[in-house]
C-alpha cells in the first residue's frame, strides 16, 4: 500500500499539531512504576508466584484508578498452559485488561507488554540469584500503564485495548490465551502494538519491528519519527534472510499468526538481558522517557491515519 498525498498532508499536519502542543507521558510516574516492578520485593514475577500476583495486583489497581473499562471479571483473563521445560500445568496464569473505546472508530488497536519474568535462578558470580527484569519487561509494563492513562485523558479515535499479559516468558501463553478468547471478532483489530525490553540501547536506538508485512504502517512512522530521539529504526522481520528476525520473539507473534498486523517496539538484546543484573539501576532513565514518549508519539501517528472503517 502507498501512502496517498491526503494521507501524506494529514500526517505533516499532525507533526506540526504534536510539536506544538507537546504531548507526553508522565515521566515521574513512568519512573516510579518501573522502580516498584522490578523491585527485589516481587522477586522476578514468574507466572504462579506471589511477586507475580502483587506485580498483577498493582496493574489492575493502576486500570482501575484510570477508569478503564474491561471485558473480564475483575480486569483478569485467567487461563491455564503446560510448560513442558517444568513438566507442569500453570492453572494461575492472569492477563490484565483494560479498554477505551474510541471517538470515530469501532476498529481496535490493541496495545500489550508482559509483566511476568523469570523469577529467582541461577546465581550470578556475586552470588545475585533474583531476576528483576527492569527492562524485559517492566519497562514496557509501565509503559502500558502510561499510554493508558494518557488516552483516557485525550480519547483516541479508535477503540483501545490495553493488554498487560502474562507467562511470555514460557511461550508466549498470556498473548496465545487473549487472541484465543478476544473480546472481538478479530478482523476488528486494526493493529497490534507491542512493547518489550525498551528502557535502554547504548546507541541510543529503538527499533519498531513489523513493517516489512505492512510498509503502510513504515510510512505513517517515517513522517513523525524523523530525527527522533531516540532513533526510530526499522528491521529485525525479513523472513529467509539469516538476520536475528523478531517476527515470533514477543507477544505480537500470536497476533502475527492470526494475521493481525503488528508494530513491536524494542531495542537489542543487551549484556544483561535474562541476568541478575537487569536491575532498575541499570536502565537508562532519559533514553526510556524519551523511548516511551516516543512511542506515544507514533502510537498518535497511527490512530490517525489508520482506517477507521
């Protein structure tokens, strides 16, 4: 699909209309919600544990207090998985959903980050056994609770779902269990938005992973994210060309199977990804405002110019 030149005036003019009216996150907020989950008090949330189930208590508090709506008891989809690795059922396992409906559209961006992690493990050489996931994925948890508080304030003109999933980390089986028992026929769904791993990137980059099945969707980015900071890149969802493809690695995957187009946000791997280490000390504190900001931005970009009908 090729942007047309309405399309291509009507995102200028956005450009100009965000620049000038300088939306963005609460950052302190921001801050401080990554802080408490990936606290040592939750020790690592993995499915099933009681840091799990605090870290799911906070979420669904934050839901609440923005006012969301939701299409489950209690803001909770639970379900239930086998993880062969364990040789055991999870019948625990809890998604947190929350929902706004949109200003001209019935049509859905679906916005998700998961809040499980890997718990307590391995010990590192300083004897560091607890997992805290700052970055993978606190960052993009609380990332999600922003974005959903910034348009229950400022109503998008689609509908919005906003998905904190859970057990990703055994297989992606919170994103698996939403598609298998989504509150809409999906073909109302016009995107996915994910977010993984993306308080941090030594080059001071973000990529938006996903366009190369739908250039529209690259378009609409390009014309808002130029000079962005961080920077705005593309790639890592080629298929057969030997390069680290995402395509499956995060929780729009399930939604990439079910033909739903995605836009995942996320930076590199990095040397403390699934380490003790990847501690709130470690994130960068300026690179994740501007990243989540960032995708604010293009989040805007693309439930303007997205179809509605």
């Amino acid at each position: 699909m090729q942007l047309t030149i309405k399309n291509a005036l009507s995102c200028l003019f956005f450009l100009v209309f965000f620049q000038a009216n300088g939306q963005s996150i609460d950052s302190n907020s921001l801050i401080e919600n990554i802080r408490f989950l990936s606290s040592d008090k939750l020790e690592g949330r993995k499915t099933g544990s009681e840091g799990n189930a605090e870290a799911r208590a906070f979420i669904l508090e934050q839901f609440k207090s923005i006012g969301l709506e939701t299409h489950y008891k209690n803001y909770q989809q639970e379900f239930s998985f086998s993880n062969r690795r364990e040789n055991k059922t999870y019948e625990n396992a809890i998604n947190v959903e929350g929902f706004i409906a949109g200003s001209d559209s019935r049509k859905l961006i679906v916005i998700t980050a998961h809040y499980d992690h890997v718990g307590i493990g391995r010990a590192n050489d300083s004897g560091d056994s607890l997992y805290n996931g700052a970055d993978d994925n606190a960052s993009g948890t609380a990332a999600l609770i922003e974005l959903a508080k910034y348009f229950k304030k400022h109503r998008p003109k689609h509908s919005m779902i906003f998905a904190a999933l859970d057990g990703e980390e055994m297989g992606l089986q919170g994103a698996k269990a939403l598609v298998k028992d989504f509150p809409f026929p999906l073909d109302q769904i016009v995107l996915n938005i994910n977010m993984d791993m993306i308080s941090r990137n030594e080059k001071g980059e973000l990529y938006a992973s996903g366009t190369y099945y739908n250039p529209l969707l690259k378009t609409i980015l390009e014309s808002v994210a130029e000079d962005s900071t961080p920077k705005l890149l593309f790639g890592h969802d080629e298929p057969n060309t030997g390069r680290d493809n995402w395509t499956q690695s995060s929780d729009h995957g399930p939604f990439f199977s079910a033909n739903v187009p995605h836009i995942y946000f996320g930076v590199e791997d990095h040397p403390d990804y699934h380490k003790p280490s990847d501690s709130f000390e470690n994130i960068d504190q300026q690179f994740y405002i501007n990243a989540v900001n960032l995708i604010l931005k293009c989040t805007l970009a693309l439930d303007a110019e997205l179809p509605k009908e």
